[in-house]
C-alpha cells in the first residue's frame, strides 16, 4: 500500500492563491451564482465553492446553496410544523430538554422572547422529521445539527434539509442501538495509523479510544464550536462531501495536535482530557484541504476490512452514491419560481371558474398586536422566510421589528 505521506497533507491544493483577496472573493460570488443560475444547476462548480477558502462566504448564499447540495426544491417544500400531538410523541421530552440546554447555540445578545419562539421552532423541527420517518431514533446532539440549519434557512426549509440528512448522512446516527454510529469511529485510528504510526501507537498505549470524538460526529462539530463562523465554514464543507468526511476531518485534528498529544502522559484519563477539549482556534481551510487529500488517498472502501466489527452495512455509505446523482439535474431556483406561479396561476383560474373564492382574511390582514405579540410574530416570519442567522446583527427587538414586518408584508 502506497504510504500517505504527511506533506501531502498540506491542504494547498483546496486554497486558491491570490493577489487580492477581494477580487478573489467577488470571483468566487460570481462562480457561485453563475453555477446557481445555470441549467441544470451546476453542482459540482457549488460542491468545490464549499472545499476552497471560505467556503459559500455568506449566509445569503447559504440558504440558497444548502438546499440544492441536498437536491431540495424551495418552491415545493412538502413538510410543515405542526403542534397536534407532539406531546404524544415517545422523544418530546427529551427533545425539549435538549433544546432547552441549546441557549449558547443561538447568537449572543438575542433577547429572550426570541429565542423562546426559536427554540420552539427547534422542537417542532426535530419532532416533525422523527414523526415522518418513525423508522429513525432521535439521539441527542440531533438538536445541534438542527438549530443551526433553523439559524440560517429557517423553520420550513430547515425541516426539508433536516429530513433528507436523517435519511443519508446522519442515518448510521439513528439506528435503535450506537452501532452503526460506533463503526464509524473505529474508522479513526486506522486513518491517523496511515499518516503517522507513531502517534497511533502512542493512543492505542493510552487506551483513549475513540468516544472523545463522538460529539464532534453526530452534531458535525455544532456542539463543540463556540464561533458560530466556524460551525457554517464546517457545514458548507460537510453537507458537500460524502457522510465519512466527518471523520476524516477528526483524524486531520488529531493528526494536527501531534505534538501536544506526544508532550502528554501516556494515560487514558489525561490524553483523553486533552482531545476532547478541541481547540477553537484551528486553522480550518488547512484541515479541510487535508480531509480532502486523506479521504481520496484511503477512502472508506479501502479501510473498510480493518474496521468491519459487526456485520451491518452502514446505510449512509451504501446510499450516497445514489443520493448524490440524484441532485445533479436540479432547476435553478428562477425556474423554479416561474413555475410555482404559472401552477399557482392556473389553481386560482380554476377555482374562480368553479365559483371558489380565495379571500383575504376578514380583517383585511390586519393582524400585528403590539408589544411581544408584534415581536413574537415577526420573529416566526423571519425564521421561515430568511433565517434566523439576522438576529446577530440585530440590537433590540423593537429596532427592527417595524422595518422588518413592513418588508416581508
């Protein structure tokens, strides 16, 4: 077998080298549009956006970006919220423990209220999917993953995006037992084994296992960043590649810590300590560029013999080659919204034709209270049309409660 050398793991290859930063980032936007307006939609010109430095740059690109990476249509979104009898549900109380411990997962300085009804929106996001897929099991850390795609693509599309990862690459994740989800770990140590046998034989001395890379699995890091940038920078990355990459990027973190981990006491209990405090400050385009490299020189068919402990296939794995052919013949979003209202045209012609009538209302629209009720209905029209991700510029509620509603109706 050829050796993986660690110079390879220089992640150059993925950061495009520049004289000016600026221009550079204008031609990236224009690159991303273009493969947005393109038909069929460009993907793979999306998927590489989301491998070279900053990723899809902003959140306005994101909600756009994200839900074509999945092969979701915006003008067709087939799940709503619903409250009749989450209550009911075998998870609801778990999951509303979950998301009332989620505080430090929404940005800093969002008043209360706010963040009340987001978190609401949580509950009903995670327990819609789970009421949909009865076949999956929710396991906690699922909240993480789903706050931040409410943060950024709001309530409706976040269902979407949240459905389509439970069925592909969060399913080993939600098997009844942590199977499948430890399999995936044991990809670990076979992958730093590669790159440098020193070090893996330092933590097999340890006897460190694997658990201290759990959360970084199952969340996609989300629970332990503390810079919500940073969590964006990895779900670009992540909802673009294969469902190991995870993984690999957790072997690439180990892989860069060497040292610290070599200067360390060889016991479980210390090495253990120093790895699963991930550090905040990681150089994350060097680490993407390596997960790259490490991925395509020892993809997961290749190690698959040394870490095959139990017979069950991983249904993520088995199922992506197919998922991902399925998002390349997607129509941009412009046709897709011109169809939308050709359809809805032809619905109102039709039900005016058979003497239905489609009215405002009675009150003429006239609905905003004031006070928490104006604030409490305004944050709930944000969150499902463009993303809660505008409350961490926002200073107070009232500030921009009015500008707001006055666009979005």
């Amino acid at each position: 077998m050829k050796r993986f050398k660690r110079k390879k793991l220089s992640g150059t290859n993925h950061v495009p080298v520049t004289r000016d930063v600026d221009c550079g980032k204008q031609q990236k936007l224009v690159e991303i549009h273009q493969a947005l307006n393109s038909d069929p939609v460009d993907i793979e010109t999306l998927r590489r956006a989301t491998t070279t430095k900053g990723g899809l740059l902003t959140n306005e690109l994101r909600r756009k970006v994200w839900p074509k990476l999945l092969n979701i249509n915006a003008y067709d979104l087939p799940y709503k919220p619903g409250k009749d009898g989450r209550e009911n549900h075998k998870d609801y109380n778990q999951v509303v423990l979950d998301v009332s411990r989620s505080m430090k997962r929404f940005p800093k300085g969002m008043p209360p209220p706010e963040r009340a009804v987001l978190q609401e929106q949580l509950v009903d996001i995670i327990l819609e999917v789970l009421r949909c897929n009865p076949q999956l099991n929710y396991y906690q850390g699922y909240h993480d993953v789903a706050v931040t795609l409410l943060l950024v693509v709001g309530e409706r599309m976040a269902i979407a995006m949240l459905h389509t990862l439970s069925k592909y690459h969060l399913r080993d994740f939600m098997d009844p037992t942590m199977d499948s989800t430890k399999h995936i770990l044991n990809y670990l140590m076979p992958l730093v084994e590669e790159v440098d046998k020193e070090l893996h034989d330092f933590l097999i001395r340890a006897e460190v296992g694997t658990i201290f890379a759990l959360s970084w699995l199952i969340t996609w890091y989300g629970h332990v960043l503390s810079e919500f940038k940073h969590t964006l920078r990895l779900y670009d990355f992540f909802l673009a590649s294969h469902p190991m990459m995870p993984i690999y990027l957790a072997a690439t973190i180990v892989l860069h810590r060497e040292k610290e981990v070599k200067q360390t006491e060889c016991d479980m209990a210390m090495v253990h300590h120093l790895l699963s405090r991930i550090p905040q400050d990681l150089p994350y385009e060097l680490l993407i560029g390596q997960s790259q490299d490490l991925f395509q020189c020892y993809p997961p068919a290749l190690l698959a013999k040394r870490v095959a402990m139990h017979p069950r296939k991983s249904l993520s794995i088995s199922t992506f080659k197919a998922f991902q052919l399925s998002t390349l013949q997607q129509r941009p979003d412009s046709v897709l919204q011109r169809l939308t209202k050709a359809q809805t045209s032809t619905t109102s012609k039709r039900a005016r034709q058979s003497g239905l009538d489609v009215a405002l209302p009675e009150d003429g629209g006239q609905r905003w209270g004031k006070g928490s009720r104006m604030v409490k209905m305004a944050v709930w029209g944000l969150s499902a049309t463009l993303g809660a991700a505008v409350f961490a510029v926002a200073q107070t509620a009232m500030d921009w409660v009015p500008d707001v509603v006055q666009q979005l109706f």
